[in-house]
C-alpha cells in the first residue's frame, strides 16, 4: 500500500513571519509623519535637510558641470603598421614600426592574382627543368634548413625567386602606404620570371608574351598611370634581363618581350641581372641566398662568427663545366687549376644526379673555410654565388666586370679593390690565379674580408615577416636608391 507524502512541519519561524506580514500589512501610514511633527529636534532636522536639498538643485541648475570628454579612437592597425606617416602615432605604442626613411612611400598595385600569385597554384610547371612547389614555400624562401641555425632564419632558397621574397617583404614594409596620392613609388608585383621560366620551350611567341602585355594593358589602364607614365613605377624580376628582351636578329633562348614594351620602357626594372649595354632604366639586385633573418642580433651573431671562421685554404672554386658556350674554355681552366692546387677547395658540380652543390650547408662550409671565392661567369655574367661568398665572407674573385661591377652599383663600394679582386679573363694572370693571390698581404686581405662581413646585411633579403631589423636589408637599399632616382626623374 502506498503511502501518501505528508507535508513538513511548520517552521519554528512561520509564526513570527506571519506576524511580521500582518503587522507591515496594516501599519498607520501617517505615524511617522505625527511622531516627526511632534518631536521638535526631529522637525529642525528634516527642516535643515529640505533646505540644503532645494539649495543644491539651485546650483546645478544655474551653474551646470562642464564635462570633459577625451575622444577615443580605434586605431586603424593597418595604417599604423604599414603607413609610412608615423609623426601621429606614439613611438611607444607596441608593434608600430617606423618608417625610417622619408623619401620612401610605396604603393603596391592590387593586380588580379593571374600575375603573381595566381601562377603560383601550377607550380610544378614553373619552371621547364624543376619543380618549384617546395621552392615557392615560405613566400618564396623555400624549405627551411634547421641543420644551419634557426629554422626561421635559413632556407633552401632558389636562386631565381627573388620577385616572390621581394613581394612579400613590400607587402609587410613600414613604408608601405595603402593610399596611392602620397606614394612617391608604385611598385608592381609581376611575378615575370616564374611565368617566363613556364615558357621558355613555348614554340608559339603569341602565347610566351601574352601576360606581358595583359600587364601592361591593365597597369596603364589606372589612373594613377596617368599622372606620370609609369616614371614612378618599378617591377621586380627574379631572372636575368635576358630572360625579358627577346631580339629577332638572334637565337630564341626561349625569352618573352616584357623588358622592349615602350611602357616597361618608363618604368624602372629590378632585376639579378641587367642588360650592360641596352639596360638604362634597369638596376641589379642581389640573388637570393640562404639566411633570412628576423633581427639585429641574428646578423650581428653570423657575421661574429664569419669573423673568427678558420680558413685553410687560399682559394676555392665551385661550379661545373659548361659546354656550347664561351663561358666555358675559362670555366675549365678555374677547374684544372683548383685540381691541381693544394691550397684551392674545389666542389666541382655535375648536371646529372645529386650534388653537394645544392645543398646550402655544403657550399657555405666550402666558402667559410676559404679566404678567396673564384667567380666565374656563368650561363649569364652574373652567379649567385657572389652573394653565397659575401655571406660566408669569402672574398669574391672577378673576372668579368659584368658579373659584378656594372650590375649591383646600389649595394656594392663605388671602390671595387675595398671588397674583391679583379683578374681579367684574358691577362695572363688568368692562368695562374694562385700566384696573383699570393701577391696580396695579409693586412690587404683582412681589411677585404672585415669590408665583406659588413656587407653582408645590404645584401641579405631579411624574414618578410620582420619587423623592427635593426638593419637594412636589400630592400631596404633598393626602395631608398629607387625613390632617389624616381625623384631624380620627376623632378
């Protein structure tokens, strides 16, 4: 049989509520007001607090507060990461970076994605002898290399991908403006090497030189174009010039046009390599190597330790032969006589399977253990293992003024004998290197060598993520000596 809940008993307390209730229920609502009345301290009191009540309400409403406000604002974050005009901004404020040179105010043209960064997703087909997917990675610094320090600071980077590292660091550049009418630069992110790599073998010349002219039919389509035709304006190319001036009087190396269009024409080209002799508004820009630091203290750390390297040999040499070319007869002799030299390292490469060559670690081992780095010519006059020696400061032996002196004048001393040394190919002394470094004191040598390490950071492209380097790096140099030489033309 269930049994039904009982309820609880009452609480101990329940009689006193009810009470309670009952008496709040029916209390006179006019005793208080008759106790008051009745009692005369009571009645000066509430006399005392009417009196003050009204007075106050008087000087408020004669005599309003001013009320002051301080306007807040919500940073535009953008602007105060990438705008070049900081005098607004507090220097203190965290993650503001300075722009620290005031000629320079860049503009990056938001182009459709088919010209950089579109090309990027058939990667495997950039390039006719090797696939750039792993080359691509990073933006464009490549696979990292943890082997050789900080992952963060060293990468496989291909040496013709300079226009992607460029891309990225303009983009994150402290004196970027995202509003066109206070640019004095207009920077045009092509990536014109990548798509000219993924031609070279295009038998149709319509087809190798159609982007070229879709580029330029949508740059000069812009009102900004206008103002100037293009004088302000630059590209940054990640191959040789060559790759971009195909002649009809000559061999088809597999080139578009871009660099003999009249508007190309009126802009300035940056590029690893120019034209000598047809390249006026062209300006060389160092290869990319393998170290792309974050900081001062990551520079300041390689060059100390370039600085105490211990170098063994007088000279080394690292390249292969070349065949059908003139490069070659001078290639072959730098090999025969490094073989036969016990104080020359040579690190001869091969077209056909692995090589130590490639690999980044092995070359700067070679170079950082060598007081002199032999730089012949190579498919082109320019390498880019001049910039691997200046990084392991190895001190560069030219032998054509193309590979270096008529190429790179923003970033190398206008006194070439402070940093190299010059042996003309066709002297005598080309047949016996060795002798003529010899000839050279030690006390010359290590003033090059100190000259060299300190060159190192105007030509290293730092992390495009940095921020506050410490140093400037070689877009740094390029965007300064740029916006003098726009200036120079507009003015």
């Amino acid at each position: 049989m269930l049994s039904r809940k009982q309820p609880p008993p009452d609480s101990p307390w329940k009689e006193k509520e009810e009470k309670l209730l009952y008496y709040t229920k029916n209390k006179e609502p006019n005793n208080l007001l008759m106790t008051i009345l009745n009692n005369p301290h009571l009645r000066f009191g509430a006399f005392v607090f009417v009196f003050l009540s009204a007075w106050l309400l008087l000087l408020l409403f004669w005599f309003p507060p001013k009320i002051t406000t301080t306007p807040t604002t919500t940073p535009n974050v953008a602007s105060a990461v990438l705008v070049p005009d900081q005098g607004e901004q507090p220097k203190s404020q965290l993650n503001v970076r300075i722009c620290e040179d005031p000629s320079v105010s860049v503009y990056v043209y938001p182009l459709p994605a088919k010209f950089n960064t579109g090309l990027l997703d058939r990667c495997k087909t950039l390039n006719v002898y090797t696939d750039m997917c792993p080359h691509i990675a990073n933006h464009g610094l490549g696979q990292p290399k943890p082997n050789m320090g900080s992952a963060a600071s060293w990468f496989a980077t291909h040496q013709f991908i300079a226009e992607m590292i460029i891309h990225a660091r303009v983009e994150n550049h402290p004196c970027r403006t995202h509003d066109p009418s206070r640019a004095t630069l207009f920077y045009v992110p092509f990536y014109g090497g990548l798509y000219a790599s993924s031609k070279f073998r295009e038998v149709n010349l319509t087809t190798r030189d159609e982007l070229a002219f879709e580029l330029v039919e949508h740059i000069q389509s812009q009102p900004i174009w206008q103002k100037r035709h293009g004088k302000d304006h630059f590209i940054a190319l990640g191959r040789t010039a060559w790759d971009f001036m195909r002649t009809t009087d000559g061999p088809d190396f597999g080139a578009n046009v871009l660099l003999n269009l009249p508007a190309v024409k009126n802009m300035s080209v940056l590029t690893v390599e120019r034209q000598p002799w047809q390249g006026a508004n062209q300006f060389g820009i160092p290869y990319p190597s393998y170290f792309h630091p974050s900081s001062l203290p990551e520079m300041l750390t390689w060059q100390a330790k370039m600085r105490g390297a211990a170098r063994p040999y007088l000279f080394s040499f690292i390249g292969g032969p070349r065949k059908g070319l003139e490069k070659a007869a001078i290639r072959n002799e730098f090999i025969r006589q490094c073989a036969e030299s016990g104080r020359c390292f040579l690190m001869k490469c091969g077209a056909n399977g692995a090589s130590k060559c490639h690999e980044p670690s092995e070359v700067l081992k070679v170079m950082s253990e060598s007081q002199f780095c032999l730089q012949a010519p190579g498919d082109s006059y320019t390498r880019r293992s001049t910039f691997d020696s200046v990084l392991a400061g190895c001190i560069p032996v030219f032998f054509s003024p193309h590979t270096a002196y008529t190429q790179y004048k923003w970033f190398l001393p206008a006194e070439v004998s402070e940093y190299s040394v010059y042996i003309d190919e066709r002297s005598e002394g080309s047949k016996s290197i060795e002798e003529e470094l010899l000839k050279i004191p030690a006390e010359k040598m290590e003033m090059m060598r100190e000259k060299v390490i300190q060159m190192i950071p105007s030509l290293t492209y730092a992390h495009p993520s940095a921020s506050g380097l410490g140093f400037k790096d070689a877009v740094d140099v390029a965007l300064a000596s740029l916006a003098n030489h726009v200036n120079n033309l507009v003015h």
